[in-house]
C-alpha cells in the first residue's frame, strides 16, 4: 500500500528564528496517538464486517471520502505532533477532535461506525484537529495552512471538513463537563503525570453558543453551494 510522503516536507513549513515551532510537545499527543494505535489495530481487524454492514447511503458516501487509499510515512505521534509544532494546536483542540471522532466512532451523528483506519487516519484525524481548532480556539490559521501541514490539498479539506460536519449532523459543542470526561479518559492512559486536570482547569472550552455553531455551518453551507 502507497505511503503518504509527509516526513519529507517539514522543510516546505514555516520554522522561525523566534523559536516558537520549538516547542515542547504536549504530553496529550503521546497518550493520544497512542490510544488511537490501539483503536486502529482493533478497527482493522473488524474493517470487513463494518464495511459491509455501512455500504450505502449518503452518510457512507462521505464516510469513504475519507478513505486515502495511502497510509502515513510517520507515526501518528509525528503526524499529531506537526500540528502542534506548526499549526500551534493547542492541548486542549486534541482532547475536542478525541471527542468528536468518538461520537463517530459510537454513531452519535450520521456517520454511524466511522472508524479510524490505516487507510482514513490522515484525512480524518487533520479534518478532526481542523474543526476542533475552529470550536476551541479564537484565532486560526487558514484550511490552506492546515491542509499543508496535514498534507492535503485546500479543495480536500474543504471538502472534507463539509463532509465531517455532516456526519456529525453538526453537532459540535463540547460541554465543560464533556470536556473534563475526556480529560479524564485520557490521563488514565498516562498515571504518571496529572496533567488532564492542569489541561482542565485551562481550558476556556464552553465559551462557544448555539449561535456560533450555526454561523459557522452557515459559512459552509454557503461556500459549498449544498
């Protein structure tokens, strides 16, 4: 199977004198490239049975516009990472993009059974930190810049974040107490450290309403003439 050349590119991305791609990596990239490791070698082995049981509709059509036929170069840590370190993904948008692939993953939108796979995971996982950092953080670099760094084409992740608020049915607020959930899911995957509940009290995740949903799915409605 074809690998997806990212490994190669970091030259092509901005890495000033000021040092701020030099930052530490966040403790959440770890546990969570490490949790979705598990996810995939577990979805994988299941993929056939799942397919099948998903094979038409509309919300199966942009299930598969996910499906790269190409795998990553790296590890999903680097792959996690370039967002972080390039793009300055916050901590706290990897604990939003968990939540919103998880209510994929157990159908609480259209996209019952979207699961994340060799084949999906790049595509997803960009389009997943894409729309959490537009929920959780209040200035954000364009679809052009995070399409780079994910290695996509702007009219992919255009596409692509379309068909994502779709099957989530555009549900995309994460509550305070949803929010602490996850924090906690993910920190047991790491005893060593209290850090979800430093990355919890931090946050400013609820300061989005209904409004700005809805504003926000307007724009893409519009832009995608749908």
């Amino acid at each position: 199977m074809a690998s997806t050349e990212l490994a190669s590119d970091v030259y092509a991305l901005p890495c000033g004198d000021d040092g701020t791609t030099a930052l530490s990596t966040p403790v959440v990239v770890s546990v969570l490239a490490s949790l979705l490791e598990r996810h995939i070698a577990r979805n994988e082995r299941d993929q056939a049975g799942r397919r099948e049981a998903a094979a038409d509709g509309e919300a199966a059509r942009r299930a598969r516009a996910f499906d790269s036929g190409t795998v990553l170069d790296m590890s999903l840590h680097a792959f996690l990472e370039r967002f972080s370190r390039y793009a300055h993904v916050s901590p706290q948008v990897y604990v939003v993009a968990y939540a919103y692939l998880d209510r994929l993953r157990r159908g609480d939108g259209a996209g019952a059974g979207v699961r994340v796979v060799s084949v999906n995971a790049q595509r997803l996982l960009t389009t997943a930190i894409l729309v959490a950092s537009k929920f959780v953080e209040d200035r954000n670099y364009k679809n052009s810049y995070f399409a780079a760094v994910g290695g996509l084409t702007v009219a992919e992740l255009s596409s692509l974040e379309l068909d994502f608020l779709f099957l989530m049915q555009f549900r995309l607020n994460v509550s305070v107490s949803v929010f602490q959930t996850y924090c906690r899911h993910l920190e047991r995957e790491d005893r060593s450290k209290n850090w979800a509940m430093q990355l919890f009290l931090s946050t400013s995740i609820g300061k989005r309403t209904d409004a700005w949903t809805g504003n926000y799915v307007d724009c893409m409605m519009s832009l995608s003439g749908e």
